[in-house]
C-alpha cells in the first residue's frame, strides 16, 4: 500500500522486556509535516521511533498510517517507504556513490546527486579526487562526523520516502547547514521525525513532542511548549 504519510499513536505503551519505555504516548502527524522529539538520554525517543517502521511488534494501544491499524501494513513495503536514519550512522568502504545509492542499488545518478543536493553534502563530495566515484577510506579520503551523518542523510532520501525519521542524525551539523538541511526537507513530500538535543534545531517544527522516562510531558509548537513547560525552557533552552 502507498503510504501519504499520516502517523497516529493512540495511548501507545511498550516494553523492553520488562521494562516500561513508552506510557499512553498519543500524537498525531499530518502528512508533511515536521515533528520534532524532545527528551533526555532514554527517555525513550528511538523506541517510539522504531514502532514507525515495525522494528518492534508488541505495543499496547493503536498505531494508525493513514487511518489504517499498522498492522495490516507488511513489513517489507513499510519500510520502502519509511527511511530510517540511524543514531549510529553505517558507512561502508565502497564509493560514495553506492554508499548513498544502499538499498536502492538501481537509483539513477541524476537522483544521487539529487539526494546529496538535499542531504547538504554535494558540494563537499564534489571536492573529492573522484567525486562520487571516491572510494571511502581510500587516498586518505575521510568524512567528517557531520560529513557522515549527511550521507547517510543522503542514502535516506534517494529511497524517496513517504516518512524520515532522523535518529539525532544531525548533532554533528552546524546551525546554519543543519538549517538548510531542514528548508529543503519541508520540500519534499515526506513527514519528517526529528530527535535533536537543541530546542534550536526543533524551532521550524509544527509539532515538538517532549519525552520525559516514556511519557509525554508537552507536546506543541516551539511557541506553546515555552508558554506552557517550564521543563522545556529550563532544561532545552541554551
Ligand atoms: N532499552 C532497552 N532495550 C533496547 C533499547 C532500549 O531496554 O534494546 C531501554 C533503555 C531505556 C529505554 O529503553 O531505558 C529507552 O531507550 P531509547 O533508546 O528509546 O531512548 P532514547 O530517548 O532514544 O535515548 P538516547 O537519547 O540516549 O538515544
Ligand atoms: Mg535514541
């Protein structure tokens, strides 16, 4: 099923094992729309992430995409249309080119370029010996933190998903490319999930979700969650 990229949690509860990581989590993302998480070392913003695209089967409550109980989504095209980015980011010692074109071996060159405009990074790969045909590692060629994170920001978007989830891949960034990054993201037709440790990096959101031990604590615009927690002006703002 084609995805639109509609993503509702209803009162949704999960464990590791036997230990709560998400209570009654509920929130709804319209399609297109950038939703940021907000919340302490595991206060559990990968674990819900990770419910988006099935990596986790049991939960208690609903998860509905676009009206329908997940569910009934097969795991195999869900994640076709759901790019994950994750925390730790996997970069192979092939060339940079099949690095972003992972998972989509058939991608054109035209669309590599294409995701690497976006992902920030291709003015930097074009100062490479061989460009997209770098290898990685090779001649001394070594990417930076941010440089890697970019990339696999990159691999995430040739795949041209309906929703991308970015597992704090963009902490290496600095404000103004991070910036960029996020304008030409709200180009796309895809609804962004966005962890970030900086309120700054979540200001554009429409919604920030604010995560504290597995429980939503505040959940809105930059904007109402100053009004509104004093949680989120204490403990984020700097
Ligand atoms: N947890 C497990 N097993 C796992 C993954 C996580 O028990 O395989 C626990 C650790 C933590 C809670 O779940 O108590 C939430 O972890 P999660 O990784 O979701 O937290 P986070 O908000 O993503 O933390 P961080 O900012 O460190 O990435
Ligand atoms: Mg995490």
């Amino acid at each position: 099923q084609e995805l639109k990229g509609e993503v509702r949690f209803e009162r949704v509860s999960f464990f590791h094992s036997d230990h709560p990581v998400l209570h009654n989590v509920s929130f709804h993302a319209q399609p297109g729309q950038t939703i940021g998480l907000l919340g302490e070392t595991g206060a559990g913003k990968t674990s819900l992430l990770h419910l988006i695209p099935r990596l986790y089967e049991k939960h208690s409550g609903e998860i509905y995409l676009d009206d329908n109980p997940i569910e009934v989504f097969d795991t195999k095209s869900l994640r076709k249309q759901i790019s994950l980015v994750p925390q730790d980011v996997h970069l192979f010692s092939g060339s940079v080119r099949s690095n972003i074109a992972w998972g989509k071996e058939n991608a054109k060159m035209s669309e590599v370029v294409e995701a690497a405009k976006q992902a920030q990074i291709h003015s930097f790969i074009k100062t490479l010996p061989d460009g997209y045909d770098t290898v990685l590692g090779q001649k001394g060629v070594t990417f930076s933190g941010g440089q890697k994170q970019r990339l696999s920001i990159a691999r995430a978007l040739v795949r041209k998903p309906k929703i991308l989830i970015l597992d704090d891949s963009t902490s290496a960034l600095d404000a103004y490319t991070e910036m960029k990054l996020l304008n030409s993201l709200k180009t796309q037709q895809c609804t962004v999930f966005i962890v970030a440790q900086k309120i700054s990096s979540l200001k554009e959101a429409n919604q920030i979700l604010l995560l504290h031990q597995g429980k939503l604590i505040a959940q809105g615009s930059h904007e109402e969650l100053l009004n509104e927690s004093p949680y989120y002006r204490e403990v984020f703002q700097s």
